[in-house]
C-alpha cells in the first residue's frame, strides 16, 4: 500500500514531525522532481519512494502522516546532468538532507557514489547509472528535543574566559575511568572525570573540534585512516554518528547540560566554508546532487570547475540566499535547540567574500550582526583562507574574537631565543591592540593561542624542530615547515636530565606567557599533561594514539607541569588585572602615580624608546599598576587589584633584573619562577626590595606581587 502524501509546506526545510505525521521540505532552484525514499531500520533497504508533490519559492515539499520518528529517508533529485552548465543532477544518488538532524551510518566509499563513471576517458562529463543507496548515511526523522535545561548557560564574560580547544574522541577514548560504551562520545566528554579535569584547570569555555558528520576521504580510507579532525563536512544540523553511544541525539544536549552545570560553556568549531563532496571529480553525496549551481561558487568562464578559496575543493556560496539561510538556520537551531553558547568559524575569510573579496558588509557578517540570538553569543573567527587577500586577522567587525596567529608565531619566537622580537612580543601579550583597537573592540578580540589542533603539540613544540608526518603515508610532504619550535637540543625523545630539565622550563615559560596575557587564553587538550603526537604536526588523519589523550603515562614532571598549569590558571582568574576589559595605554587610571602599565629595563627603570630596537635584547620586564580607574564588572564590582611585576628572559645566560625604585613600590614578593619546576609554597615566597636585583636565570619567567614594606617604622618617641 502506497504511502499517503498531502500538499505539506515550504518551511521549515528538512523533516519536521508535528506528531500528526511529517513535513518534508528541500530546497532547489534547478531540479525538475525530487523523490523522497523511504528506508528499512537497517537502512539497507529501500522501502518506497515518493514523488514530493509541491513546488513552493523554490522548495519542494510534502507532508506524509504515516512516517513518524525513527523513519531514516534520503532523497534523489531529477533535473539536468550538464557540468559544463553546473549541473550535476543524477537520480541515481541517493543524497543526504542537508537539514537532516541525525544520520544513520557512514559513508562507505564505493564507486557508485560518484555521479560520473570513474573509468570513463569523459571522467566528469560522463554519467553513472548506478545506485549507491547502501554506501550513503540516511537521514532519520526526530522529535525535535523541546524545552531547556533547569541549569542556564552560564555567564561568563569574555575577559574572563579561558579556553580549552578538544576533539571529543580524542579526550575520552583512552580515559581509564569511563566504561567502554561511553569513551569516545558526548556521553564521556559530559562524564565527572571529564568535568572534574576541566574544572581543575579554571576552564569555563570547551571549543569542540567539528562533530558535525564530515566525510573520510577515499584516499584515506584505502590507506586505513580517517579524517579524524573532521574538518570535512556533509550536513550542519546532524551529530555525527561517531560521537554518539547511541541514535538519540539527546546524548548531545545532556552534555552540554552536563558541563553548563559545571559553569563550563560549549563552543563549535564549525565548517561552513566548503563540504566534504570535493572538487569536480568528487563524489555526488548531497549539495552537489540537490543544486550545485546553488550550493556552490562555481568558476565564471566554465561552470565545470569550483571556486576554491578553501583548498579542500570547493567553496559554499553564501551570497545565495538559500545557502546563507542554511548556514544561519543551522547556527541558530545549535543554539537555540541544542544550547550551545557559541562558534568558531574555520576558514571564516571565505564566508565573508562579497562576492570575491572580504569585506564587513558581506551577507553573512551583516546577518549575524542583526540575528536575535546570534549576535549575543561567542562568535570566534579563523580569520584567513586560501583565496585572494585571505588574510583578515584584525579585520572581523565589532562583536567578534579572533583566532591570532601572530601572537602564536611572536611567543614562540620569543622563547626560542630570536633576536629583534621585543616590540612585537610586548604587543602581542597585552592584547594586540595595533590589530584590535579600532571600532571599540577590546583586547578579548583576541583569542591567543601557541598550539592549536593543527601543529605540534606543547611537548613537541620543545622536542622537535621539523615536522615527522611519516605515519600520514604521504612521505613528509603534508604538513607545515614553518613550526618556530626549539628541540632544546636533540631531536625527539631523550634520556639527557639537561635536556628534559629545559623542555619542561620551556613549557612552563610558554603557558605562563599565554594565560597571564591580555586578551583570551586558549589551551589545546592534552598540553596540561605532556601530550605527544611524537612530531606529527598535521594529524588530521590519525584516529590513534599519535592524536588520543593518554591519561596514564603521565611522570612526575607531567604531574608538576599539570599543577604549574592549575596554579598560573588560577592567578590569571584571581586577579583582574590580568584579564583587563580594556587596552593599556601607559598612563594612570586611578589617583596614584601609577600607570596600567609600565615597561621595565634590567638596568632598573622604565625601558628606554631605543631600548625596544636593540636587536640582541631578550629580556624584558613589565609592572601592572592594578588600579582599574572608572572600570567595573558587569556586576559593578570594583576592578581595582593587586599590582604585579612579570619578568621575562629568553636568553640562556642568567640576566641580573633590577627591579624598579620605590616610586612602583617598596617590596615585592616572587610567587614563580619557572626555573623552578613548582612554584614558591605560600610561606616560602622570597622577598625583594625595591632597587634590589632580582636574578632571572636563563630561559625564565618570574612573577612577583607587590608586598609589605619589609622594615616597619620605627616607633615615634614622644
């Protein structure tokens, strides 16, 4: 007995249960008939399928009231297969809903999946009559999750924000405290021992790496890896399956429930820029087979080829307004529906093109500038791609954060001894304001970061100076050369106490630089506790242990490097003045002589303006007035703290810092220095006068707070 279908409506796109039966809505400009096909449980067979009857502002669409949720569909779509034109309409492909909000199954790489005929001398021109509807994921009807949380999404002010960068395999898989079925998922990244690491190192923001579904390339696959990152997407409303324990997508909602109760918000690293379909000779999944010429931004003199700002193929065109509205309906329905607190766009240059080059007025910044709800949240820019004038880091309007580079390439530069860097490494740790200061933008427009998921990891950052991609089987050609990383003497894995000794000096000088800079710290999962890709700087590829956390090999250097990262966390959030709202400026706030920032020499003293060019200087100084001025928290609670001197040396040789007269302050007490593996105990802090010299050793950073005078004055005698 056939299906019954009824007219339906346009909106919403995708499959909307009413609990009456469910509304089906695609949209295509070019398409002539769309089939809607229904599947078994198994999804290997397909039941029926059913012509969509209606044709409204360009989507198709119908209503059936005998498909409930749990019913997994797909759709083939009819219209011309002329590539030269920017056709690729082949029926003969079952294709994904792009607003499919969860997939059964995966990809599964077979010749069939293409559009054309893989053997053909036409290659794309050609056309493949066979069907692939058992190598694709299906889509499942759900109820849509209703209502919030009881616990709201916790506040948390941008300025006091400290990041945690994770992939959601990565982190759980190995963890020996969570039962087999949950590692690797939402449900073990939501788990206590998960929250519990989280809290204990001051992380209020998680930043997910893509957990939309994302497609393993067909090179890959047949080398038995995988595009583990997942920057390689095929639908923007689904989980991915592989996160799941189960089908229910609620899984993700309890975790971000789960780490909202821990005050811990959850942001997306999304991928909006391009699909994981390929270029041309890509395989036809479900954009391309929907509508093409809408999907994507195809070449002007010959619609055969794409537009590729992004080196992955493909670039979605979101100067079409359908292509835009998926992008702002799938943003929107994480929030709202799902309840996370925010993005990170990848490649985010390539959204804003208008239509070529980037500009501030594009239609997708201008739509989230105006939206509701999206333009009261984290909104986090990678800003560069591959196209034309890609690199737009300072350049992202008002409202937005940016992934900064130049601070990563200044700060590791900097502790690796280069010569010349001093103006550019200060700017760099009080909040970049030559790039951020313009539009009213604070310093928490920049998101500071010296390793990321791309890139040596911390403890290959101090233990290798070029990349070792063997395992990627591409002979060492992937991956950067450009790594600014000092193996402190041997390369890779050594016995050497010397040598390990300053690797862990140097881990220690690189995380205190990052989480007591101005601006917003982000730590990539893993550092804390000395994680490896064993010199693997593009692992994208490797679902193993050269990418997973491992939380039982840790010795007691890592076990002290792990409460070094617990203590300068905890500074950073105890103390204000190091997550200031606004930008230094070297001039007094408040009504003592004290300036927000002074710059200070070994010699003693403020720095000199021809000391910022001596290119053999290495060391460097700053003192923190800790006065706020007219500042105050949101709340309206005083900013005013403590003041504190922070001293940097990157050369090797132990540098006698004088600390400054008593016109900043009469004594101080040092708290760490990290030529110490732990910092000072609390009873155990030396004391320091002022004009007093401070010894720095090599390759060290110390921090001192501004203490009691050391002598009381004497009694007066009457």
């Amino acid at each position: 007995m056939a299906t019954v279908v009824w007219p339906g409506r346009p909106s919403p796109l995708g499959a909307t249960w009413d609990g009456k039966g469910t509304n089906f809505a695609l949209f295509s400009v070019n398409a002539e008939a769309v089939e809607l096909c229904l599947f078994d449980a198994a999804g290997k067979k397909e039941l029926e399928r059913i012509t969509l009857p209606e044709y409204t502002d360009q989507v198709w669409h119908g209503f059936l009231p005998e498909v409930k949720p749990g019913q997994l569909y797909g759709y083939r779509v009819h219209g011309p297969y002329e590539p030269s034109a920017g056709h690729r309409f082949n029926p003969n492909k079952l294709l994904v809903d792009p607003y499919a909000k969860s997939l059964s199954g995966e990809i599964i790489w077979h010749r069939n999946n293409y559009g054309y005929r893989l053997d053909h001398p036409r290659g794309d021109l050609s056309y493949n009559r066979q069907d692939n509807a058992r190598t694709v994921p299906k889509g499942i009807v759900v109820e849509t999750p209703q209502g919030r949380h009881l616990t709201a999404s916790p506040d948390v002010p941008w300025q006091d924000s400290l990041f945690y960068e994770l992939h959601v395999r990565g982190m759980t898989i190995r963890h020996p405290n969570l039962p087999l079925p949950r590692r690797g998922t939402f449900a073990g990244l939501g788990s206590a021992p998960i929250v519990a690491h989280l809290k204990s190192l001051g992380v209020n923001v998680v930043e997910l790496l893509p957990i939309h579904p994302s497609v393993d390339e067909q090179h890959l696959v047949e080398r038995g890896l995988r595009n583990y990152w997942g920057y390689n997407p095929l639908n923007f409303f689904a989980p991915s399956p592989r996160y799941l324990s189960g089908r229910n997508i609620a899984e993700f909602r309890t975790m971000v429930n789960l780490l909202h109760d821990a005050g811990i918000q959850v942001i997306l690293d999304v991928v909006f820029n391009h699909s994981g379909e390929g270029n041309h000779l890509g395989p036809t999944l479900s954009f391309r087979g929907i509508d093409n010429a809408s999907y994507y931004r195809l070449n002007r003199d010959d619609r055969r080829y794409y537009t590729d700002f992004t080196g992955c193929g493909n670039t979605f065109n979101l100067a079409h307004p359908r292509v835009l509205q998926m992008v702002m309906d799938s943003l929107r329905y994480w929030v709202e529906v799902m309840q996370v607190d925010g993005f990170r766009f990848d490649l985010a240059t390539s959204l804003a093109r208008a239509p070529d080059a980037y500009s501030q007025e594009s239609p997708f910044l201008a739509a989230v500038r105006q939206d509701p709800v999206l333009s009261k949240i984290k909104m986090i820019a990678e800003p560069w791609d591959l196209g034309p004038n890609g690199y737009q880091l300072g350049q992202f309007p008002p409202g937005w954060s940016e992934w900064n580079d130049i601070y990563r390439n200044k700060v590791r530069q900097f502790w690796r001894g280069d010569s010349g860097l001093m103006g550019d490494f200060a700017s760099s740790i009080t909040g970049s304001s030559s790039l951020f200061e313009h539009q009213g933008r604070r310093p928490r427009a920049s998101v500071n970061f010296v390793t990321a998921h791309d890139g040596f990891t911390l403890a290959d950052l101090v233990s290798y100076e070029r990349k070792h991609n063997e395992a990627n089987q591409e002979d060492n050609r992937d991956g950067s050369d450009y790594n600014l990383s000092w193996n402190c003497g041997v390369e890779g894995p050594t016995d050497d106490p010397e040598i390990r000794a300053m690797r862990m000096r140097q881990k220690r000088n690189v995380i205190a630089t990052l989480l007591l800079s101005q601006g917003i710290p982000m730590l990539t999962a893993g550092d804390e506790i000395g994680r490896t890709q064993k010199g693997n700087n593009n692992a994208y590829c490797q679902d193993n242990e050269i990418s997973w956390l491992s939380w039982t090999e840790m010795d007691d250097d890592d076990r002290d490097f792990l409460d070094f990262v617990r203590t300068v966390a905890k500074l950073r959030r105890d103390h204000p003045v190091f997550r200031r709202p606004r930008f230094f400026h070297g001039r007094k706030l408040g009504k003592g002589p004290l300036k927000d920032i002074t710059w200070l020499s070994p010699r003693g003293g403020e720095l000199a303006p021809e000391d910022w060019g001596l290119s053999y200087a290495r060391c460097l100084g700053f003192h923190l007035g800790g006065e706020s001025g007219a500042y105050f928290s949101r709340h309206g609670a005083s900013l005013d703290d403590e003041q504190f001197i922070v001293l940097m040396n990157a050369h090797y040789g132990t540098v006698p810092f004088r600390l400054p007269g008593t016109e900043l302050g009469r004594s101080w007490r040092a708290l760490i220095d990290t030529s110490n593996a732990r910092p000072f105990a609390k009873n155990a802090r030396p004391l320091f006068r002022a004009g007093e010299v401070y010894p720095l050793q090599g390759r060290a950073l110390a921090i001192l707070i501004h203490a009691e005078p050391i002598e009381k004055p004497a009694a007066r005698k009457d």
